[in-house]
C-alpha cells in the first residue's frame, strides 16, 4: 500500500550503497541493528532477521515490516511511534548522502518524507512511479503559482533524482519562503496528515467527574485528537490528546447552556470506558459538521487498517485496497479528503441562501432543499435561534460586564492591570488573614503568562473557570492549593521531584518509582525540572495520568488553610454583591476627560467636542484588529441602491443561451453608483477579500486569469455582438481585482421578493480583490482597464439581457444601465 514509512529503510540503504541493484539481508540487518538504540525498540533475534529471507537474498517488505511489528517493537509502543522514530534515524543516517543546492537541511528532509509517501514499496531502488512524480510536481507548482507542463518521465524517480528536477527547474525561480511554504503545505498534508484544526471548547472525564470548559486549539489527524493552550502546534502548548481507534464512538449532544457558556453544536468522542470528550465550536469558522464527518471517515479508515492520504494514494497508485494489483492504465486521480462533507454542505447552503435572493430556477432550488433538509431549520425555527442567541450572548455580556466592576475594583490605579501590591490589598480587604506564600500562589497561577501583571483577560479566564465554574471539577481548587503547598516543601512556588515523590510517599507508601517519574514527566512540559501550580492543576484536573487521585481521598484538612479554603466563596459573594452599573460609573470617572472634552476657535465657537459616554473601554492586552474595529452599536451601512419594481426574470433552458430579465417600461435605465466598502458589498453578499479570515468551500476547480476591457468592449460586444447588455448569476465563486484606476463600474444586484430589484453601480479601487459567492447577482459589461478575476467553467452561467416590452407583444427592446 502507498504510504507505508518503512520504505524509509530501503531508502536508507539505498543512499549508504547507491550502486546496489537489489536489497540483500546483510545489507537491510546493518541498517536494521541501528534500531535497537531506540527507545520504543528491543533487541531482536539473529535467527528471526534470517527467516526473513523467501527463496535466496531478497527480502519482502511486508515481511519485513511484520518482523519490525512482531520482533522489533517494545511491548506498549504504538507502531505509529516506533515508525516515526526509524524514521527520523533513517534520516540522521543518511542525511549527509544528499546535497540540496537550496534546501537547507530541515526542509530537505520533510521533502524526503513526502517522497517516502510517495515511493513505491516494492522497488529497489525505492522509486516513484512517473506518472505519481507528474502528480506531485503538478501539486508543487500549483501551489508556488508556477506554470508547468512536462513529458510523463521514462523511468521512475529516485529521491536525488526529484530533489534535483524540482531544485532546478521550479524552487530556483521562486523565493526561498515561497519554496519552504510549498513543502509545509504539502508536509502538514501528506506526512502529518493534519485533517481538521480549529478553535473549541472541550471539557473531559476519565472515570470521573467533568472538567471545566477550556478553550483549546485542536488538531485532528488520522490516529489522534490533539489540543493545544494557542494556536500553535508544538509539545510546549500541548495539553493533552484522544485516540482514535476502531472503538471511539461519536454522539451529537443538545446545546450546553452554563452560567459563563453557552455552547451549540456540541458533540462527545468516547473511549468509554477510558475517556469522555465533549467539544463545541469557540469561533463562527469552526462547524460541527465537518468535524464529525472527519471523525467518522477517519473511524472507518481505522477499520480498514489505513488512513485518508493512503486512500487517496492508493487512488493515485490504481491499487485495490489489499495493496496488490497492477497500477490501472490513464487512472485518474481521485483526492479523498475528510472534509469533503463539510465542504460541500457550507458551499451549497451559502448557494441556498443567496440564490433564494435571487428568484433561481425551481429545479435547482428543489435539489439544493433537498440536499440540505438534514442541516437547514426552517425559517421561523431560525428566527427564534438568533433570538435565543441574541439573549444568551446578553447574559453572557451582562456576567462580563460584573466581573470587569470586580477587575477594576481591584485595580485601583486604572492602568488596566493589577499589581501583585494591588492583588494582596483586595485580599486583606475581603477579611482574609492569608500568608505572603498563599497570596503569591494564587497571584501566580492567575498571572498565565507570567508578565508580573494581570490582565483582564487572565482575570476573566480565572474568574469564570474557577469562581464562576457552572461544573465541578472534582478536586477543588482551595484543595489543589492546599497540596501544592504542602508539597512546596522549600516555599519557592514550585515542586522539584524529591518534593513532588515525598509528598505522594506520605499518601501511599505503596505507589511505584516509575509511576511518580511519568507522572511528574507529564507535568513538567517547561523543561526546567521544577512544576508550577498551574502544571499541578492541570494533571490532576484533566486527569492526565493512571497516578491515584491520592489529594481527593486523604487529604488533612487541618493542614489546609482555612482562609485559602474560603477564598473562592469570598470573591463569589463579592461578585454577587457587585452591581453591574458599577462598570458604567468606573469608566465614566476613568475617561472623564474624554467626555467633557472640548476645543473652541479663534471666534471661541466651540469646533470640537466630545462624544456622550464611552463607546468602550479597551483594557490592556492581545486583540485581533477585526474585534477592536466592530462596532456593533452602529447601524448597519446600506449603499445607495437603485430599486427597480415589477421585474421578471426569465431564465433559459437552452445551456450557453441568454434568458431576459424583463423591466416595466417606465424605469429609464439609471442605476445609482456607489464606493465598495466591506459593509456596502456585505448588502449583496459579498466582500472584499483583503484581510478577511472568511474561509470559503469552493465546489468547482477556479481558474485566476487577467483580462483587459478595451474602450469599445460595451459597445462593440456587449451591446452589437453579445445580444445586448445584461447581467448574471451562476454557482461558482468569483475574485476580481481592478489592476489600474480607471478600472469602469462593476454592477451587483439582488432580488427582493419575486418581482423587485436591487442595483448598485460599485467604484472598486485599485488592488482591491471583490469575493463574489456563488449566487451573487452581478455584471462585467461595463469595466474597462485590466482586471484579474477567477473563475469557473466547470456551471452553466443563468445570464439575462435586459429587455422592456412596451408594446406587451413580446417584441422586446434591449437597453443598457446608465449611471448619475
């Protein structure tokens, strides 16, 4: 089967001995003998290694990878893990046998890993098949947005050989970034296989009570769930992950409503009885859907004994899925993606929408209703969602407002940031006689990033996970303090290994020295052999290990502060004795002198003055530019629209002929122009595409070409040899870009009801890249200059002529938009 890793170790001998025809057993045992350094491997059987060995030298490479699994991996290690190790010391054997003239060393070597995917198993020289070589090249080129056309190769490809064809006549006309993109794309791809990443919330339970909701960045790939503190992979932010196996069961859940959160489109992944985990979506980009369609393909793939990319690798290959056969002759090739599901259902319901606008054709309509039944509600059932939503995020608003009154009671300098001096004030004032140690310990796991100084965001993460909390975690947090301080047996706010050991020593005598060291290993993820608080509620809250959960069943009370057990009811009666409107007259006394600001002129008239109140108050910390600019006090900007009523749409059955779109016979033509903005386009449904985070689902192969206007394009083709001006809808997506000034005036409409129409001649600046959906009403009969747009060939286009019928005998007269 295509993909397979092992076909590392053919490489690996290859490079050592070039000139060999055929892999032999001694050569394939040195190799093989590095292996056993390795820590997921133990030492193996001469004898064994030789009965591999089928009718003289040759060695198979299934049997020597059921050798690998059988006799060479240690007991409890995943093969995925004993894979990726004889991997990366395949590589640090061989590194030096391949001389890139542009690839540094780190890129070379995912390069080398993706051609591994690719290899041909049964070869030696490990090669890849031509045409499989065309695919990737193909694959390079489209993604450097270089034009490519080459002979299908003689002969296969071996590794140097690729690294030489691709060094010379692609990566060195592009930029080094460009080149190094390329490979991270197609790495993160074909080797990590990473199917779905997103921002959500999860909460889990291992035999035990539920954690509390965190958000965590997710990565999902064929054999795990991974979830990160940010949303940057790497073992320092990693917090934790799930197996995917033949047994892991996925279930939609109802929506979760909490005091703090209120989540839609949950769903549980379990490997009961081992573990539960619940998630929800934490941004509008993220839909459940996709990630359960993922969830189950990759299941299935599990099933199978494979994964998507060895699928579609297999495709590419022609192969049956019992990994052999002969390739088949000119098979085309087919990409199984995981997410083809979600894809598919966000594309034809942006369709649904906007097309609805637009008076479609029944047909199509009628097959995209049905498509979509299982995922769309009705309209009224929608209608009152949003309500809901509208009033959960008010609650929610309300609950964040008070805990900023709380925020800026305890920064009492108004610098948007508390002070440990500060932090230590409030506790004293509460009533609480805590020592200096308790204090700084509390500080210190509010402090996440360890700056000196508390955010607000920091303080409302705190607030809501551990004084707000709707779930119990099953160990308290005053509990979890109270351990973490016995076991600091030196008072420096953090646990080394002797501490950690004495102190679950004191809980039971009998727990393993192996047992302590994993356990203090997977908390431990700085490196620096100490463990801070937030280390130590983090393994036991998310029950990261099989160490017993020693601090719930005996744990002395007496040797717990009492004052640190009381401190989470303090604040939350402090909380509750919090008046919301005190967020109101904290800003007003802050930003005083913003409000009663004024300027007057020489005349003293006054020219400048402040506004009534704050708009916000934005406290010290990281933001997207997108949250700081919403102002959703604000109306929404509706562009000056021409309306046109008693219209009637009158499509074609006849592919690649125009339709009417028939006007009554008073309108004069005149269409109002405007200047496109993001909220003017957001009326039709589209966007500008500049800064946007929008991903989009694109259902048809696009082409991105550019295409110049000549000064008699309307005239000359439009109106003489096109039949006449007009405008469109079709189901693929457009870009367009206007790459000079005098770019002409791009027309977008939309339908209001059945019979009313909604025009808009837009101004496009220069560089400014128009993303018109699917579905949106639009025109190009009267741009001039060049414009780059994508597009599709793949969908009829539904073009209409603009007509009247003044004599009502169906003699019709054509006429174009003029614009005022």
């Amino acid at each position: 089967m295509p993909g397979q890793q092992l076909v590392c170790v053919w490489q690996a001998v290859h490079a050592l001995a070039p000139n060999l025809d055929k892999i032999t057993s001694d050569d394939l045992c040195t190799i093989t003998e590095h292996f056993q350094k390795l820590s997921s491997c133990q030492s193996f059987d001469d004898n064994l290694f030789n009965n591999l060995t089928s009718g003289g030298d040759k060695i198979d490479f299934y049997s020597y990878q059921k050798f690998i699994d059988t006799s060479l991996r240690d007991k409890g290690v995943p093969t995925s893990v004993l894979y990726q190790e004889i991997e990366a010391h395949c590589w640090k054997l061989i590194e030096g046998s391949y001389r890139a003239n542009i690839l540094n060393s780190k890129y070379a070597k995912r390069l080398w890993l993706i051609v591994n995917r690719l290899t041909n198993e049964n070869t030696f020289p490990p090669t890849v098949p031509g045409d499989v070589f065309m695919w990737l090249v193909e694959k390079v080129a489209s993604e450097l947005k270089q034009m490519w056309r080459g002979e299908k190769p003689v002969s296969p490809m071996t590794f140097t050989a690729i690294l030489s064809y691709l060094e010379g006549n692609i990566f060195s006309k592009c930029s080094l970034d460009d080149v190094y993109k390329c490979i991270d794309a197609l790495y993160h791809w074909l080797v990590e296989e990473i199917i779905k990443t997103g921002w959500m919330y999860k909460r889990t339970r291992k035999q035990a009570n539920w954690t509390n909701w965190t958000k965590r960045w997710c990565v999902l790939t064929p054999r795990h769930l991974v979830y990160y503190d940010k949303g940057k992979v790497g073992a320092s932010g990693k917090r934790g992950e799930m197996l995917i196996t033949t047994h892991t069961v996925i279930e939609n859940l109802p929506e979760y409503k909490g005091m703090i959160h209120k989540l839609q489109d949950r769903f549980k992944i379990s490997n009961i009885p081992y573990l539960e985990m619940e998630l929800a979506p934490a941004d509008g980009a993220t839909i459940r859907r996709g990630w359960v369609s993922a969830l189950e393909e990759l299941i299935k793939c599990a099933k199978l004994g494979t994964t998507p990319v060895q699928k579609l690798l297999q495709e590419r290959y022609g192969k049956s899925s019992d990994a052999s056969g002969e390739a088949k002759e000119n098979g085309e090739i087919k990409e199984i993606v995981a997410t083809l599901d979600e894809s598919q259902v966000k594309a034809r319901k942006e369709s649904v929408r906007l097309l609805g606008r637009s008076n479609p054709t029944e047909s199509k309509e009628a097959k995209l209703s049905q498509d979509l039944k299982k995922v769309e509600v009705s309209e009224t059932d929608g209608m009152s969602k949003r309500d809901e939503q509208h009033d959960n995020a008010n609650m929610v608003s309300e609950v964040q407002e008070k805990i900023k009154a709380v925020f800026m009671q305890i920064d009492t300098d108004g610098n948007g940031k508390i002070d440990y001096k500060e932090f230590d004030c409030f506790i004293k004032g509460l009533g609480l006689q805590m020592n200096e140690r308790e204090i700084k310990l509390i500080y210190e796991s509010i402090d996440k990033d360890k700056s000196g100084c508390v955010s607000f965001h920091e303080f409302s993460d705190y607030f809501g996970n551990t004084i707000m909390s709707e779930e119990a975690l099953g160990l308290s947090e005053s509990k979890l303090r109270g351990a973490f301080l016995q076991a600091d047996r030196d008072g420096t706010g953090t646990l080394n290994f002797k501490e950690f050991a004495e102190y679950m020593w004191e809980k039971k005598r009998s727990i393993r020295m192996s047992k302590l060291f994993k356990a203090f290993n997977k908390m431990e993820t700085s490196d620096t052999g100490e463990v801070n608080y937030n280390q130590f509620k983090n393994f036991y809250t998310n029950r990261m290990s099989d160490v017993p959960e020693l601090i719930e069943e005996d744990e002395d009370e007496d040797n717990i502060s009492s004052e640190l057990n009381s401190l989470e009811k303090k604040l939350k009666d402090f909380y509750e004795g919090t008046d919301g409107d005190m967020l109101a007259k904290f800003i007003r006394e802050r930003w005083d002198k913003f409000a009663s600001f004024k300027r007057f002129g020489t005349s003293g008239e006054l020219v400048m003055q402040g506004g009534h109140g704050m708009v916000a108050d934005v406290v010290p910390g990281d933001y997207s530019l997108l949250d700081l600019a919403c102002f959703s006090d604000l109306p929404p900007l509706i562009p000056k629209h021409t309306e046109i009523k008693g219209i009637k749409w009158i499509a074609s059955n006849i592919p690649g002929k125009s339709g009417k779109l028939v006007f009554p016979d008073d309108f004069n033509g005149e269409v109002v122009t405007d200047n496109a903005t993001d909220e003017h386009l957001r009326y039709y449904g589209a966007s500008f595409a500049e800064g946007n985070q929008l991903k989009v689902s694109l259902l048809y192969r696009h082409g991105i070409q550019d295409f110049t206007y000549e000064n008699k394009y309307l005239e000359e083709y439009v109106t003489a040899a096109n039949g006449g001006a007009g405008i469109e809808k079709h189901e693929f997506s457009h870009l367009d870009c206007p790459l000079e000034e005098d770019s002409g005036t791009f027309i977008m409409a939309k339908m209001i009801g059945d019979n009313e129409l909604h025009v808009t001649g837009f101004k496009v600046p220069i560089r400014h890249t128009l993303y018109i959906p699917g579905g949106v009403i639009h025109c190009n009969d009267y741009l001039s200059g060049t414009w780059r747009t994508m597009l599709s060939d793949e969908v009829d286009i539904d073009h209409v002529h603009l007509v009247r019928d003044p004599a009502r005998n169906g003699k019709y007269d054509h006429f174009r938009f003029v614009f005022k």
